[in-house]
C-alpha cells in the first residue's frame, strides 16, 4: 500500500495524538535517555597514544578545551617519524605517495571537520579543525584540502621518511613474481599494514570531543578513504552522551557506522565497554563472506575505543589480545579490551 503524502501526515498525527509517536519527529536529543552526569576528566585512546592522553588529560586539567586537548595529544604522533601509521612517516600509498586521513568533532558546539587524501601536511588533524573552523564545509580532500591547508599557514613537508620508502620498495618487489622487479625478501620485515591514532575525551564540566588521523591501510589504491575522515565511522561525539573512535579494518567499520553506534549504544543505556562490544557484533553482522574464514572468523582485527559523559570509558577489539591508553584521576596508562573472540580463533597466516 502506498500513502500519499497528505495521507501520511494525517495518519501519523493521529498516532501522535493517540500518544504513541513523540510530538516532534526530532524530538531534544537530551530526552531520549536518562543524562550520565558529568564529572570525570577522562581520555582514551588507541594504544599508540599514551603519550597523548596524559598531554591531553594535563591540558583538559588546566582548562583547555578537550578538542584542542586532544589534537594536541594525537599531533604527538602525527609527527613522530617513527610512527609508520599516521603523519610524517607514514606508509604510503600503491605509488609511493603518503595520504593522510583526519577527521574531529567539538561536542560543545556540535561541530565536525575532516580532510581526506592530503598529501604533504604532517597534521591533517589540524586542517581538519581548520575546515570546522574557518568553512561552512564538514569535509575536503585531496588536492582541495591540501590547497585549503597552505592558504591556511600549513608548511608542506615530504612526509615519506627514508624508511617508509623502504618498505615501500619492498612490498612492491614482493608484489608479482612476474613483473619487473627483483624480489627482495630480506632484512627488515613488514609488521603491519594498518594503524591509526583515535583520541576522545571528556572534561569535568561533561563536555565531550574526539578525533583521529591515520595514513590509512598502507599501499592503497591511491584515492582510497578509510574509516577515520568520515564522521560517524572513525570516530564521534554527541556532547549529551559521549563519543568514540575506531582504528583497524576501516571498511567495515564504514559499513557498521561503527563510532556513531557505540555512542547511540551508550545513548541507550550500555556502558562504553557495552557498547563497544555491541558495536563489534554490529561490524560481524554486516561481514561479508571473502572476509572471514571457513569457521566465519574474520581475518582482520577492529579496534573500539569510548568515553561517556560521566568518565567511564571502555574499549573493544574483535580479538583477545587488543588494548588502549586512558588517562584519568588514577594516571595514564595501557588497558586490556573487551574481545569477541580469543586468540585460538585468530585464523592462521
Ligand atoms: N582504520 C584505518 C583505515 O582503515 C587503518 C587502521 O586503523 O589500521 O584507514
């Protein structure tokens, strides 16, 4: 049956009136679940960013606002050379060329900003704060981001490190036995593909923000996005529950709009631990079959990170084995997570 739309409107104000739709189709976000009180300074982040989150949790404790806090505390990493996964130094992509992901949210003003693809700014979490700041814009990328970050005062730099291209080099000897270049399987080994900073925090007042930055999955077809410039994937806030973040298997946690379930999780009572681990049985859910093995164990790892508004936080991965970075009233450290499945169910290389 199909219903005009004049129908439809009469039918739904008469359940409305009837008591059983709220009055508003978008009714205060505030009332759709009982307010965790604010108190608490809490970050949490992936497990790269235990440097950052006591930065950040310092800065949070001498007033700074929590988006600045942790932008502060992931440029730590963005521009450490010896971090392969984010900023200067990160791996590149299928042509060599290093592209860096980024995107942020201010929960007090329900604001976001994200670039995606720029190349040659060791901080895309900063130009990502920029867009929020100076456009009308939530995203920008490639050659327009990068544009829009010089006309904004970054410094480009080369951001493919001696080491960076190194590897490089090497995954592509080792790409096709038949093509051009000589194998090299030697000396150094490639230890990972992926890796991400994520960084969310809360501040005493309840005020919530989050942020990640990433090369993304390294020696991408170039273009490729990954989960962390996109707001609602990478990472989320909503200032009147909480926010979370991502790092691993990006694509699926695109298709599970991963961050912005953990905090509509919260939203609805779970804990971030909870929700996190929901939002794991989510990103199974919408697993596709190439992904998984013969016992429909997925071959890739996803990491959860959260904090609520009243401090609590919780972090999740697919696999025992994961962990992450708090820093709160009891000091910065690194915290096992909430798993689905246990190591023995890894499936073998
Ligand atoms: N989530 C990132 C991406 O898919 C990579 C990672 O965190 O490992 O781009």
């Amino acid at each position: 049956m199909t219903l005009d739309r004049r129908t439809f409107l009469e039918k739904t104000a008469a359940v409305a009136a009837a008591g059983f739709l709220p009055r508003s189709a978008f009714p205060d976000a505030r009332a759709w679940a009982p307010l965790p009180r604010a108190g608490r300074v809490c970050v949490v982040a992936s497990s790269n960013g235990l440097r950052g989150v006591k930065l950040a949790y310092d800065r949070i404790l001498a007033g700074t606002d929590t988006l600045d806090a942790i932008i502060a505390g992931v440029n730590i990493t963005e521009l450490d050379p010896t971090d392969q996964s984010v900023g200067l130094g990160g791996l590149p992509n299928a042509d060599g060329v290093v592209q860096l992901d980024a995107s942020c949210m201010h929960g007090p003003t329900n604001r976001a900003g994200s670039v995606g693809c720029i190349e040659e700014i060791a901080t895309p979490s900063l130009v990502a704060k920029a867009v929020m700041d100076y456009t009308a814009h939530v995203m920008l990328v490639g050659e327009g981001a990068k544009k829009f970050a010089l006309a904004m005062g970054f410094r480009p730099q080369n951001l493919l490190t001696e080491q960076s291209r190194q590897d490089w080099l090497r995954w592509k000897a080792n790409l096709n036995p038949g093509d051009a270049w000589l194998d090299r399987r030697d000396d150094v080994k490639i230890n990972f593909t992926h890796g991400t900073i994520n960084m969310n925090a809360v501040n005493a007042a309840g005020d919530v923000s989050s942020v990640t930055t990433t090369s993304g999955w390294s020696y991408k077809i170039p273009g490729r996005l990954g989960d962390s410039p996109i707001i609602g994937a990478g990472q989320y806030t909503d200032n009147a529950v909480g926010a979370a973040g991502s790092t691993g298997q990006g694509e699926l946690c695109i298709k599970a709009c991963a961050s912005f379930y953990i905090v509509e999780q919260m939203r609805l009572g779970k804990s971030p631990e909870q929700a996190c681990l929901a939002a794991m049985e989510r990103v199974m859910h919408m697993t596709e079959a190439r992904w998984l093995d013969g016992r429909g164990r997925p071959k890739y790892d996803v990491n959860f990170y959260a904090v609520a508004k009243d401090g609590r936080f919780g972090g999740a991965s697919l696999y025992q084995g994961g962990e992450f970075a708090v820093c709160d009233a009891d000091g910065a450290r690194v915290v096992k997570s909430a798993y689905l499945y246990p190591n023995s169910e890894r499936p073998r290389e």
